[in-house]
C-alpha cells in the first residue's frame, strides 16, 4: 500500500486524515503487522483511487521479492 500511496502523493499523515485511522495504524498496515477491516479496505481503496484487489497483491509482490 505504500507504493501507491506514494505513487498518489499522499503521505501517512494524509492517508491517515483521509480514512480516520491513525497514523500509526497506517504504517502498522503498510508493514503487514496489522489488518484494517473489509470496509476499510474498501475506504483506503477508494481514497488511493485502486482496486481493493491492487493492495492484496503488492503485499504479496513484496513478500515474493523478499525470496
């Protein structure tokens, strides 16, 4: 999620502001040790203008290039 929250210009503080989650909760999310709910998934996807699908495979891109 941080690549493309990057990619749209958007900073933690600003994700964070935009979809009512912390900013810690941000960045818990974006390195994999906590999860925002179905909904939220939905609102984050709609905030960085991507397809909920689009967040499940750069996590699973990123942990493939960890091999």
């Amino acid at each position: 999620m941080a690549a493309i929250r990057k990619q749209k210009g958007l900073t933690q503080e600003k994700l964070a502001e935009l979809s009512g989650y912390s900013v810690e909760f941000i960045s818990l999310i974006e390195r994999g040790v906590n999860a925002p709910t179905i909904d939220g998934l939905e609102k984050l996807a709609e905030i960085l203008d991507c397809n909920v699908e689009i967040l499940f495979l750069e996590k699973s891109f990123q942990d493939n290039s960890l091999n």
